[in-house]
C-alpha cells in the first residue's frame, strides 16, 4: 500500500512539474533534457564536429540537446536496453552494452574512431530500499566509466549521473585518477530532494 501511494504521489507531481510541462511546451522528450542544458551552458561540453555517445539513452531527451548543440556536424551514438524512437542525427543501438554483441556494434559505428565525449543520465529501477538501489546505481557509473575508458580520445570528456551515498566519494576519486579536472554538477532540473549529482570529468589522461 506504501509503495502504491509513494508512487501516485510521484506521478502527481510529475505531471504538475514546471520542467516537465515546458519539455512538452518547447518539444523535447524528456525534463532531463534541461540539466544537460544547463550544464553545457556553463561548461560548454558540446561542440560541433564531436563524437559523442550517449549511454541510457531512452526516450533520447539527451541525444536531442546534443543533436541540437553539433548543428549537424559531428555524430551522435546512443545506445538503451529500451527501444528508442528514431531522432535525427542520432545513430541507435538497442541493447545493453554490458553484452559483447552490443558493445561490438558501437565499437563498429565508431570505426577507427575514438569519441570525444561520453554521457550517461543512467539510472536503475528505484526499489525504493536504499541498500539495494545505491549499489545499483554506483555499479551503472562504473560502466560507464569503462566504457568510457574504452572509447574516449585521449583529453576525452566524461559526463556521469551519480547517487550521492555509499561509493559514491570512493567514485569521485577514481575519475580524478583517470581525469585531469572532475567537477560536480546539481542542475536546477533535478529536484531538491533527489540524490542525484552530475560528475563532470574532464580532459582523460592519456
């Protein structure tokens, strides 16, 4: 019954969020789109002519603002166990990249490339029990650090959705060992209450 209220309340005020109605006011697929906005305004993280991969990327909220921020030059490769409506600019690959059949097909689109930019707005499926959705969380930052560490140039960028609590201070240190500047980020768009913080990595050490 807790869980059952818990969630109307959350659906309530997820369709009384200002974020959400403007997304839906100005066309964009997600609210989340806004803490990607704000972040690259402040640190100007896309540029056109980049190649940048997009982890969790359903219902692709981030690879809009990314393909909005290339103008069309550069490539975007967003990857999601869930399916993803076709967006313009954006190459998708559907599945998760923890399989080598996924990761082999992004590996493929990249070529002989190497990306300039990783993002990840990964999140897992919130039990509501701290204990078991920390640990979750953390191990989905992990992935996307070595995906990360796989694919990025070298002077590569890295931007990470993280949860603050257990691990996620022993996390922050490890980008700083492979990231020259590690900045944390809490966008207006994520709701007070939330955990969640955006580790800014910067300039991979080659």
């Amino acid at each position: 019954m807790k869980s059952h209220k818990s969630k109307q309340r959350w659906l309530n005020e997820h369709h009384n969020d200002d974020y959400v109605k403007r997304a839906r006011k100005e066309g964009y697929r997600s609210r989340a789109v806004y803490k990607l906005l704000e972040i690259d305004d402040r640190d100007r993280i896309l540029k056109p002519g980049m190649t940048v991969i997009d982890l969790g990327a359903a219902p692709g909220g981030w690879s809009q603002v990314a393909a909005i921020r290339l103008q069309g030059k550069g490539r975007i490769i967003a990857s999601d166990i869930l399916p993803m409506d076709p967006l313009a600019g954006v190459e998708i690959v559907e599945g998760d990249f923890r399989e080598q059949a996924v990761f082999d097909r992004i590996m493929a689109l990249l070529g002989d490339a190497k990306a300039d930019l990783v993002i990840s707005d990964m999140a897992p499926n919130i039990s509501g029990v701290a204990a078991i959705d920390q640990p979750r969380a953390m191990f989905l930052t992990e992935l996307a650090l070595d995906l990360a560490l796989k694919i990025l140039k070298p002077g590569g960028n890295l931007l990470v959705k993280v949860f603050q609590g257990a691990g996620s201070d022993d996390y922050i240190r490890l980008l700083r060992q492979h990231f020259k500047v590690v900045t944390v980020r809490k966008p207006k768009a994520s709701r007070p209450r939330s955990r969640e913080v955006y580790a800014l990595s910067r300039d991979l050490i080659s």
